[in-house]
C-alpha cells in the first residue's frame, strides 16, 4: 500500500493534472476528434431525419402523410444509432486519453496508439458500464419531477465518478468497477468531493470561454473542438489520477 492516504493532497493533484495537460497537450486530441465526429454524426442525423420524411411523402403517392412518418421512423432510428455510436466513440476517446495520462503524469511522452491498443480489449466493460451508469443516471433524472431526484442525480453522478478508470486502469469488469468507484466515494469523500468540484469547475469554465471564443471570427471553427478536448482531457486525466492514487483505500 502506498501511503497517499496521508500525503495525497487533492487540490494540488487538481493543478499538477493542470500542469501536465499544458505539457502534453496532444491528450486533448482524441476526444476533440471524437467531438467532430458527434457534430458530424448529429448533423447527418438531422439530414437523414429530414431526408427519410420527405422521401416518404414523396414516393408515398396517395399515402403522403403515412409515407412520410414511415420515412421519418427509419430516419430517426438510423439517427440514433449514429448517435449512440457517436457517444461511444466518445467514450472510448476518453478511455485512450485516461490510459494514456497514466505515461504524462509519471513525466513520459504519451503514446496514444499504445493506448488505443490497450482500451480496444476493454471495449466491453468501458460499454456495459457506461450502459449500467446511464440507466442509473437516467432513473434520477426520472425522478426529478419530484424533488428527491435532484440529490438522487447528484449522487450517482458522484458515486459513478470513478467508474471508467476501474475498468481502463484497474482492469475491472463492468459491475466490479461500478463497485469500486462508489467504494472509494464512500470511504474518501473529501477526497472525492474536491474532485467532483473541479471538474465541474473546469467544465463550466470550458463552457464560458467556448462562449466567448464562438463569437470570434475564425477562432471560432476550431475553438469549441480545441477547448472540449482540452476540458475531456483534464476530466479523464484527473479522475484517473485519483482513482491510481485512492483505489487502495479501506
């Protein structure tokens, strides 16, 4: 056992991930790619959606109105398969960057494709835990018409924080790595809470400056794909660090 029960110092790892992603910026390049790619997949998406309507109707003949629903139907289920492989690419650009975070952090230049070799095995648990994470989170949303869903969503989002790194980093199975990371929200909460702040912090800051940014001629093409990669990166890097640092805790 290490002993980072005792010199782990949250906030100082918080800006040490900081620090790292500045120096390895090429992190931020997966999942910047994989946000193309979901704007891609959304725009295609709408196109299709569109496209498959006004087909329907057309070729419908005396059935316009049943042909178009027919065509929007098969629109919006090729949509959202294109979706959902679009979250998944996501996913896994989020999976390389943590696995590859591990090399940053103890100072050696990253190597993303040793790092998409080593998550592709894991394909399985990164997706079956994910699913399971997103029916949980889904259920507190559900609940949200009610006021008990609110810290409901708070908590699972908190006690599923650590879940992708068990399966990228400890090499857990979906369910085990469920487990493991509401273990170790349990028993370091300060830890735990200091994470969850900066990333939302990170995130929100993220999201002001790509505000900024996007009324800038330009700047704006690149500037959300930059600044979203940037704040996936620091996310993944982060939670993996503390996950590396926190598992061991009793």
């Amino acid at each position: 056992m290490t002993d980072d029960r005792v010199a782990f110092r949250p906030a100082d790892e918080l800006q040490r991930c900081g620090e790292t992603l500045a120096a390895y910026w090429v992190l931020a390049v997966p999942p910047a790619l994989a946000s193309v790619a979901i704007v891609v997949v959304v725009f295609a998406t709408l196109v299709t959606v569109v496209g498959t309507a006004l087909a329907g109707a057309f070729f419908g003949g005396a059935h316009p109105t049943a042909g178009a629903g027919l065509g929007f139907g098969v629109g919006a289920i090729a949509g959202l398969a294109g979706i959902v492989l679009g979250f998944a690419a996501l996913n896994l650009s989020q999976a390389v960057t943590m696995h590859a975070s591990q090399d940053a952090l103890a100072g050696r230049r990253p190597d993303l494709g040793a790092s998409c070799r080593a998550v592709l095995p894991r394909l399985g648990d990164l997706g079956v835990s994910m699913f399971v994470s997103f029916l949980i989170v889904l259920a507190a949303l559900a609940l949200c018409i009610v006021l008990i869903g609110i810290p409901l969503l708070v908590l699972a989002i908190y006690f599923l924080i650590y879940v992708q790194a068990a399966v990228v980093i400890g090499g857990e199975d979906a369910f085990a790595a469920i487990a493991t990371s509401a273990r170790i929200a349990r028993t370091r909460v300060g830890d735990t809470v200091v994470l969850v702040i900066g990333v939302i912090a990170v995130t929100l800051l993220g999201s002001f400056v790509n505000g900024i940014a996007v009324h800038i001629p330009l700047v704006n093409l690149v500037a959300g794909f930059a600044i979203g990669g940037l704040t996936s990166a620091f996310v993944a890097m982060s939670t993996a660090r503390f996950y590396v640092a926190l598992r061991d805790a009793r």
